[in-house]
C-alpha cells in the first residue's frame, strides 16, 4: 500500500515540476505549488499508514488537514496578487513580468 501513495506522490511531484519548468503563466505555477503541497500531503499520509496499519492515528491526519487549510489560504493570497499582478500590467507571462522590472 505504502508503494501505491508513493507512486501517486511522485507522480504528482513530477506534475508540478513539469508545470514549474514548461508553462510560464502566473495562474499555472500557483496551482503547481498547490500539487506540490497536496504530493507531500499524499506522501505523509502513506508513511503514517505504513508505520502503524493497523491503528489510527490522528496526529498525522489533523497535521495533513491542517497543511491543506494553510495551502488553500496561500493559494488564495497567491491568486489575489495575481489579479492585481493582471489588472497593473494586463499580463500572467512571468518573462514579460521580468522584463518589466526596471
């Protein structure tokens, strides 16, 4: 079992690397971040199972919920500064953003 939440893991860390280093738009990487959060919540989970199969534990799972709720606010934040980035320079192209630097 521990297998299967690893391979799940991985395969969304290599998701979130794909989109880090192919797409350039700001909407893009922000959800890349999310997968990468929700990869290592995936990736907790599976070593908490697998240390004790037969127990539930909470610990574990009220940090993962609580990684999640810390994930969905910066996530939010993270999506407000892109608004405003958009609504200032009427693009979500990070190397036209760059270029603007000054």
């Amino acid at each position: 079992m521990l297998e299967f939440y690893l391979g799940c893991s991985l395969l969304l860390v290599v998701v979130a690397l794909y989109c880090f280093v192919a797409k350039r738009n700001l909407v893009r990487l922000v959800l890349a971040v999310e997968i990468l959060i929700n990869a290592g919540n995936l990736a907790f989970m599976g070593f908490a199972a697998y240390r004790n199969p037969n127990v539930v534990d909470l610990l574990p799972q009220a940090v993962v919920t609580l990684s999640i709720a810390i994930a969905g606010s910066v996530t939010a934040i993270a999506l407000t500064l892109v608004l405003n980035a958009y609504k200032h320079y009427k693009t979500l192209d990070v190397t036209e953003l760059r270029r603007l630097r000054g």
